[in-house]
C-alpha cells in the first residue's frame, strides 16, 4: 500500500505562482509514474501532469508552458510547480501514484487551490 499527503495549496492572485508537494510513504519501492489532476467544482477530475519514475514529464494542453512536474525519488515526493496562475486553475489538486501492479492506482486527499482575479 501507498499513501500520499499533498501539500503546498492555497489562495493566490492571478499571475501569481504556487508549488505543491506530495509525499508518499509505505511502499514506495513500488511506485511508477506519479501524477497531478485536478477538479474544479461542477467538473470531471482532470489529468494536470504526469512524469515517469526516471523523469519524463508529461503536461496537459492547460498545464503546458506554465506548470513543472518534478520528483525527487530519494525523498519519495512529487512536485507540481504553478505559475501564471489564472481564475480557471481553481480547483482542488490531487496527486497520484501507480503501483506495481496495473490495478494499483492511489491517490491523496487532495490540496486547494483557489485564484483570485
């Protein structure tokens, strides 16, 4: 099992920057990629970024240009960088890990995120 506590939400200004943090603990031996999404309120959760557990990021179309993925595996933690913050990235953020196994997917509880305009 892997457990996972984001960190790093709060309320910004547009134009304004944020990082969010999510460490995991357990067994972490097991994890592969890890992942931000997010879910604005009245929306399907969506996939923000994704990197591979040697480093390959992956962004979507809104993140591109102005959020960074990063992990560091010696720490066991997933970084999501925000800048240039706009009203419509408000939403909560949830990170996300793969285990070893296929069906073996966790998620945290999530950190908000709230810009103000």
């Amino acid at each position: 099992q892997v457990q996972l506590a984001e960190s790093g939400g709060g309320l910004v200004q547009a134009g304004g920057s944020l990082r969010l943090s999510c460490v995991a603990s357990g067994s972490t031996l097991d994890i592969g990629s890890m992942a931000w999404f997010r879910q604005a309120p009245g929306k399907r959760r969506e996939l923000v970024a994704r990197i591979t557990r040697d480093g390959r990021p992956h962004y979507s179309d809104s993140a591109k240009g102005r959020f960074t993925i990063s992990r560091d595996n010696a720490k066991n933690t997933v970084y999501l960088q925000l800048d240039s913050l706009k009203p419509e990235d408000t939403a909560v953020y949830y990170c996300n890990a793969d285990g070893k196994l296929p069906l073996d997917d966790y998620w945290g509880r999530g950190t908000q995120v709230t810009v103000s305009s």
